[in-house]
C-alpha cells in the first residue's frame, strides 16, 4: 500500500519534480554501480597485493621477484613494479653511481605508486558528489512542489488540510529520495577511501622492498665491477 501511494503521488508530481526525480534515480544507478564495481575491484586489488608482496620477498633474486609480479598483470604492483624494472634497466648500464640508480628508481617507483592509486580511486568522485548534491537536488524538487502546492491552493481559496496535504507530500518525496540517494553514496565513498588508502600502504610498502632489492643487486655488482676494471 505504501509503495503504491509513493508510486501515485510521484505520478502526480510537476513536470519539474519529475525531472528532478529522474535525475536523482539516475545518479542512484550510476552509484549503485560504481560502488558494487569498487567493492569487486577493491577487494581483488587489496587481495593480489599481499599476495605478490609476498611472492616478492620471498623470491631470492630480483629477476625471480619481477617475474613473480610479473605474472599478475591485473596485481596493481604490476605497474609500481614495471616503472621500477624500467628505470632500473634503462641506468643499470649506462650509469656507474648506484645512489644516483636507486634514487631515479625511487623516484620511478612513487610515480608508480600515485598513478596507479590514481587509477583505483578513478570514480569515487562521482559517489562524492553524489553525497553532497543529492539532498540539495530533492531539496530544490521539495521548494518547488511545495510552491506549485500553495498555487493551487491560491485558486482553491481553501488551505484547508485535505486540500494541502497531496502537493506538500507530492513534494517531501523529492527530499526523501535525494537523502536515499546521498546516505549509501556518502557511506560507500568513506569505505572505499578507506579499502584505497589500505591499498595505497601496500604499494608504498611494495616500493620500499623492491628499492631494498635493487640496491642489494647494485652492492652486490660492485665488487664485480671494480675487478673488471682492475
């Protein structure tokens, strides 16, 4: 009964409550959406980056620990780590200072590390926005009914409550579904920022072991260099 009387009181509603109903049931599509896509992907991201940080620390050389990354291409320390193999490969022969190597791997890694927390975070915005607009979108649909209401009222001559009560309740509908709208978009974007910066700490700790790695390979190259050259 109560789903049948928002139905027909919606149907009631202006033309400008209707669009504004509209555009609210859109952004309520469009959020469902993205945060049932951020749960799945996520939760994925999270679950194969301690998976590969672990496969990297265990591997016992820094060719076995990229290919061990290497082989999850949808891991998000694939990236990290190929900026990092990268640069490293691009100095490791061309560059004889091992500070001036591990600082551009560094630096490599933390571009890494951003562009692809960039990557994860790609539509949260959207929820954002949707947290913060849609009560004031229901709001504006809420003003303007109870203004058509008191129109009609005006050529009733009657305020009379059964004459006002169908165009203020016409209009209440609009502030409901806007605060529908915004309370899940609100709570998903604060767990989804939440489960991101998880993310965005295993990435900074990734950079931190794969650095530890390339400069135990330097080290361990310069002996062989020094002799070369002796």
């Amino acid at each position: 009964m109560g789903d049948t009387n928002i139905f027909m009181l919606i149907g009631q509603a202006t033309i400008v409550v209707k669009i504004v109903l509209g555009m609210l049931a859109a952004m309520s599509l469009i959020s469902w959406t993205i945060m049932f896509n951020k749960w799945l992907t996520l939760s994925s991201a999270k679950k194969r980056a301690t998976k590969g940080i672990d496969d990297f620390q265990n591997a016992k050389s820094l060719r076995e620990a990229v290919q061990a990354v290497g082989t999850d291409s949808s891991s998000p320390l694939y990236f990290v780590a190929q900026q990092g193999v990268d640069e490293y490969t691009r100095l490791r022969d061309n560059v004889n200072s091992s500070s001036v190597i591990a600082e551009n791997v560094q630096r490599s890694l933390t571009q890494g590390v951003s562009m692809q927390s960039s990557s994860l975070a790609s539509s949260l915005p959207f929820l954002a926005t949707c947290a913060n607009s849609a009560p004031f979108i229901g709001l504006f649909g809420t003003v303007w009914g109870i203004m058509h209401a008191f129109q009609t009222i005006g050529q009733m001559k009657s305020a009379a409550l059964a004459a006002v009560a169908p165009g203020i309740s016409e209009a209440l509908v609009a502030t409901a579904i806007g605060l529908a709208v915004a309370i899940p978009a609100a709570i998903g974007y604060n767990m989804f920022l939440g489960k991101l910066q998880d993310i965005e700490v295993q990435l900074n700790s990734f950079s931190g072991v794969f650095l530890n790695r390339v400069q135990r390979e330097l080290h361990a190259q310069r002996p062989k260099r020094t002799t070369g050259e002796g």
